[in-house]
C-alpha cells in the first residue's frame, strides 16, 4: 500500500470531490500540499493535482488496483473551470424587463389581485398606483 515515498489512496475532499491515485506530500509555494497522481482512466489521461491540508476530509489507503479503480469509476476531470456566459449589458436589460413583465403577469392573474407594483423584483406599496 505505501512506501516511503507516498501510497495508493481514495481522498475525500470538501465540496464532495473524490480522487483516487497515488498520493504524495510535496511543496508548492511555500506550503506542504497533497500531490494526487490520478492514473490514466478510459476518458482522461493521467494527471496531477495538488490540494491543500485544509481540503481534505478524509484519505484512505487502499491497494493499487482499488486505487485505479475507483479512478475509472469516479473519471475526475483533470481541469474543472468555472466560467460564467458574459452578455452585454443591452442583453441583460432586456431579461430584466422581460422577466418584470412576466412577474407583473403573473401578478395580475393572482385571486383577489393586488394593487403592489414591482420593483427590482420586490413588492414594493408605490403611491402613484393607488
């Protein structure tokens, strides 16, 4: 299972993320960190990732093959970017307005119908309607 340099395991990470691979210590920046060896799978190749101490929840040693194992079952994607659909800003007024006028819709066809307009999607009394 481990030698002196590192081991095969199965880490848990915070956020839900499991990895399985050979996990080392190493320095990155100043900072002691978990090296994962994550071993080729049939949809990615191999790769390394490096994760804080303060990230993981839980490691579990385990044999090789379970370690391989685990990493085709779990196929952890090697890059995982967040990144959001920019529009411009005529775009994003045009949701606005078409999303405040579906609300004031579907406030208009409420039982008993109410004399509150919307406004930045709040309810808000406004004089001028009474």
């Amino acid at each position: 299972m481990s030698d002196e340099k590192g081991q095969w395991a199965i880490v848990e990470l915070f956020g839900h993320k499991v990895v399985a691979g050979y996990v080392t210590v190493d320095v990155q920046m100043s900072e002691a960190m978990l090296r994962i060896d994550v071993p080729a799978t049939s949809g990615y190749p191999a790769f390394t990732q490096f994760y804080g101490v303060k990230a993981i929840y839980c490691m579990t040693p385990v044999s090789e093959e379970v370690a391989r194992r685990t990493a085709e079952h779990n196929q952890t994607d090697p890059v995982s970017v967040y990144v959001p659909e920019l529009i411009l800003l005529q775009q994003y007024e045009r949701v606005v307005n078409d999303m405040r006028e579906q609300m004031e819709r579907l406030r208009h066809a409420l039982p008993g119908g109410t004399r509150e307009k919307l406004d930045d999607f709040e309810f808000v009394d406004d004089e001028r309607d009474k």
